[in-house]
C-alpha cells in the first residue's frame, strides 16, 4: 500500500520508452456497472476509479522507479498505469443564487448513477457520476441542474398515517385531559366526530396540482465517456442523493 512521497516499482522501462519525468495516472479497474437509477439499458461501462499519479524517477532496461506525485487514496501492488491524459479545465462561472425551482430546459435528462467511495448523500465539490455521455452529446464544460422531481425521495412510505387522529386513553387517569392526540390528523367532516374518517397524505398528493419540481444543486461536467460522465458538484441548495436527476442547463 502506497501512498504520497513512497517510491515504487514500475514494470515499464526504456525497452517501452518509458522517460525520466513522465508522468502515469494510477487507475484501479472495478469491473462493469450497472444501474437502477439509470434509464439505459445494459452496461454503462466500466468503473474504473482513480487513485493518483506516479512520476518516472528512474528509469532502467524494463522497470522504472516512480514516485507517487499525486495521491487521492491509497495505491495497491497490481494498480494499473495510463498516461496522463490531457484534460480541459471547465470555466468557472460566478456564484449567483440558485433557482430552487427553475423551470426545465427540455434539454437532455439523466441521474447521478454513483459517487466517488460509494457516498449517497452528496455535498459541494464531490465527485459524482452521470448517465449522460458522448452518445447524449454532452461535453467537458457544460453544468447541469440536479432536481428532485414531485413525489421522489420520500423516506416514509405511506400506508396509514403515522399518527391517527384520535384514540381512547390520551388523557391521564388523573387530569382527564383532552382525547385528541398531539400528532393529530385532519378529519374529513370538520363538524363531526373527532373519531371520524381522516384526511390521508397520500390522497392530498394524489387529488393536488402538479407542483414544481425541486432544484437541489448544480455540477459541471469534467470528463466525458460514451455512455457516462464524471462531474464535480458546483453548488447545492440541500443534501443530493444518489438517484438524483440531472437536466443539462
């Protein structure tokens, strides 16, 4: 296990061209992912995560010494090497408020698939990644609304209430007071029994107008693949979720 500032062994040498001074990233393949989250059929590639970068120390007939510039996790015996690809920085843009219920773009839509070390409950400057690629003309530089559409992300799911409305035995033995529970519901006959039918949550959902769907944050995107890109959170206006969906701005 390696980490920043340790010398390793690399199994590339001048017989490969390897040069004093060049660099590799260190990348360690995870196998090929799929996705609930994801509209898209299949596989939408492999995971390959990220782990640092090395620079070529010296350099011998078929092994180089390199030492560990850049580590962004531990590195392992067996991680595999790339060169360092070239990358194109997005612009920043200035900070302004975010709409926290813009309406849609009609442009591409997709959903943060996975994040950086397996996190699900997101923050600013987070590495997340999307189901939207090369195939869904997406490009290094554009940002991306991530909202929560009506009804998503519901932790409790509904069958009765959490709390009825009413029952017998609220009230002390002692003071008598009132039978209603302090978590009560609404009643449908106002003018009635206060042991009388309920108004349930699911219902006003159900019988309600559509509401604005809401916005929970912003990304930009940093590297573009075929069937997926990789971005880093830009701005939130609450916690994200993996699952989120995403719209290109």
């Amino acid at each position: 296990m390696f980490s920043q500032g340790d010398l390793v062994f690399i199994d590339a040498g001048a017989q490969q061209g390897v040069k004093v001074g060049q660099e590799f990233e260190v990348t360690r393949p995870r196998g090929r992912f799929r996705s609930k989250f994801s509209h898209k059929g299949g596989s939408l590639g492999v995971y390959t995560q990220e782990v640092g970068r090395l620079r070529v120390v010296r350099v011998r007939d078929r092994v180089s010494v390199a030492e560990v510039a850049v580590s962004c996790s531990d590195m392992l015996l067996g991680d595999m090497l790339r060169p360092v690809p070239a990358r194109q920085v997005p612009a920043g843009r200035a900070d302004v408020n975010l709409d926290r219920f813009a309406e849609p773009t009609g442009k591409q839509t997709g959903h943060i698939v996975l994040a950086r070390d397996g996190r699900e409950v997101l923050s600013r400057d987070q590495v997340v990644f999307i189901d939207l690629g090369a195939e869904d003309n997406v490009r290094v530089g554009d940002y991306l609304t991530v909202f929560r559409p009506d009804g998503h992300g519901t932790i409790v799911n509904y069958g009765e209430e959490i709390a009825a409305n009413a029952r017998r035995g609220f009230e002390s033995d002692e003071l008598r007071g009132g039978g209603f529970s302090n978590q009560a519901q609404r009643v449908k006959d106002t003018g009635g029994s206060k042991y009388g039918q309920t108004v349930k949550t699911p219902s006003i959902k159900h019988n309600r107008p559509p509401v604005p769907r809401k916005v929970v944050g912003e990304l930009v995107i940093l590297h573009v693949e075929g069937r997926t890109a990789t971005a880093v959170i830009t701005r939130v206006a609450q916690e994200i979720h993996t699952g989120d969906a995403v719209e290109v701005q």
